[in-house]
C-alpha cells in the first residue's frame, strides 16, 4: 500500500458523514458487482473523497478478477401450482445450466459444514442442491460436490438474514482445477420462506 501524504487537515469522521457516504455508495450507486460500472464509480467517487480529505498522491490500480456483470438466474420454488418467484444471482465462476430449457427437479438442503461429509453423496446427481451455509470451504468438500453432479446448486448465506441478492463466487482456482455446478444465490429470506420455516 502507497503511503499517502496528508496536506491539510479534514473534518472529524461523525455518524452523519458516514451515513451519506453509505448512503451514496449504496443508493446513489448502487450495485457495485467486480469488473461493473458501478465498481468503477465506486472507486472513483472514493479516490474524490480521499482527495477532498487531503491526502496527495492517492491512485487506483486495475486487477485481474474473475465477475459476473451480465448474467441471468430464473428461479421459482414450490410444488404444484403453489410457485414462488425468488430473486437470484449467479455466482462469478458459475457455468450455465445444461440444455437451453429450465431445469426442474427435487431440493435437497444441506446445511454447512455441519452435513457435508454426510450429505455431499452421488445420490445428489441430477438434484438442486440448497446449500444452507457457507460454501465449500474445504477442497474436498468442493470435489465432492462437483463429482456429485448435482443439475444446479442454490446457495444461502446463513450469516447474512436478509431480504437482498448478495453478490459471491467460489475460489477461482478450486473452480479452473476441479470444475463447478452451475451456481446461483438467493436472499436468506426467500430460503427460510421457501423452507417451510417461517414467512409467507
């Protein structure tokens, strides 16, 4: 990291100014996915404020990552004609679904890690798998899945209880060396719903 020489003094950090620059970055922006145009006016509208602050010689550095900026995930849960529409994103590194129709089939959830040497089994092939946690943080955990071939994965983020689409992926190199399912993420909300647990 550059050292960054400061030229003059800047106002207090308060409550209110990091409340407008949140309020910036997430309302005025918005999505800010890697490789986005909202990534690039995130990092711009920060190098202004560090600048505004004082500090000289500050700079931004391009680097490679792996993104999703355009990608489109269709999900609908229930059984019958009980359907429910869920938001959903792709997770970066995430392949397309096999065929160039819908993929339908039964949901097994999974919680992370606390099933996953019970539960990351062949009998997965050709299921959606709800992964109710943590990705794989495991190497093996992530073979198991992909030698699984499950048709499609569905990931819940059990530590952010929320009612919006996070943005996430896998580690990039487990994804080149050993593959990866088809991958998408849904709102905390929309799973604990769809799960029977609670919500309407």
């Amino acid at each position: 990291m550059n050292r960054s020489k400061r030229t003059r003094s800047s106002p207090a950090p308060s409550k209110d100014r990091i409340q407008q620059h949140w309020s910036y970055l997430c309302t005025t922006i918005g999505e800010r996915r890697a490789g986005s145009a909202g990534d690039r006016a995130a990092a711009d509208y920060i190098l202004d404020q560090f600048r505004a602050a004082g500090l000289a010689a500050v700079h931004a550095e391009s680097f490679p990552c792996v993104s999703v900026v355009n990608a489109r995930a269709d999900v609908v849960i229930g059984n019958g004609g009980a359907l429910k529409s869920v938001p959903a994103r792709v997770l970066a590194g995430s392949p397309a679904t096999a065929g160039s129709g819908p993929v339908e089939s039964e949901l097994v959830w999974i919680e992370m890690p606390e099933q996953a040497e019970r539960l990351l089994q062949p009998a997965l092939r050709g299921k959606i798998v709800v992964l109710f946690g943590p990705m794989p943080t495991r190497v093996e955990w992530h073979q198991r899945l992909v030698k699984a071939q499950p048709a499609a994965v569905i990931h819940v983020d059990d530590r952010l209880p929320f009612e919006w689409v996070k943005d996430d992926g896998v580690y990039p190199a487990w994804a080149r060396r050993y593959g990866m399912p088809p991958t998408i993420t849904i709102p905390f909300r929309a799973a604990w719903a769809c799960a029977g647990f609670g919500g309407t």
